[in-house]
C-alpha cells in the first residue's frame, strides 16, 4: 500500500473550475510549478482593443508584479498557476507602462466636518494603484 502524498504549497481543491481571465477576482491566489503560492491576484490586464488578455497583476510581500499571459498555465475559480519556478515568481518585474488609478468610495462618506468639506470641495477620491 502506497502512503499518501504529501502536499507542498497551496491545498489547490478539485473543485476548482476553470474560468476565463475576464471572471478573474481580486484575491485568487498565484502558485508557481511547485504548488508554492507567491502573491494573490490585484487585477488583470486586458488589450480591450483587441480583446486580447496581457497578463496579471500580482500583488506579492514585494509590492505588485506582473505575470505575462504566456507564464500563466491554468486559470480557475480557487487559483491561478504559473509556469513559472519559485525562482522566477520571485524575481517577476514590477508592472510597467500606463499608471492604474481606483477610486475610493468611502472616502468623506461619513458625517465629519472633514468629511462634509471633502464632498462640498471635490476633494480627489483616486489613489494610484502602482
């Protein structure tokens, strides 16, 4: 009898289906070829022009990096795999080109005299994501 396998990294489900890249949340982690998580995923980089998939965001314990469409294995619901080595998925370059901008929604959202002077100023909500 043949002892059981011993999982390294991730416990990656059965369950996990796979998705296209555009139903990619916030979140879902990123393992390399040996199961070993690096980063979870910020967001995805799309060419809408085109209809084409770059790559991923990643935000990682070094800040964002970025995965190109053709390091990325396979996409599911519970992951994300790389066909990168734990070598590789530590050295990933941070994202480069045009800056990413999110809004947020909360800000001067309570009754505060700072927060009422923010929504009758147009005090700016956006922060750049990297």
């Amino acid at each position: 009898m043949n002892a059981p396998a011993i999982k390294k990294g991730l416990d990656v489900s059965d369950e996990a289906a796979p998705i296209a890249y555009f139903a990619l949340e916030k979140g879902v982690p990123l393992l390399a070829q040996s199961g070993k998580q690096f980063g979870t995923v910020e967001h995805v980089l799309q060419i809408p022009e085109e209809d084409l998939f770059d790559g991923i965001v990643v935000a990682t314990s070094d800040g964002f990096r970025f995965v190109d469409r053709d390091q990325i294995g396979e996409i599911t619901t519970a992951y994300v795999r790389c066909t990168l080595t734990d070598g590789q998925a530590a050295a990933l370059p941070p994202p480069s080109g045009t800056d990413t901008f999110a809004a947020n929604a909360s800000q001067d959202a309570g009754t505060s005299l700072h927060d009422r002077f923010g929504r009758m100023f147009g005090r700016e909500r956006w922060t750049q994501k990297h």
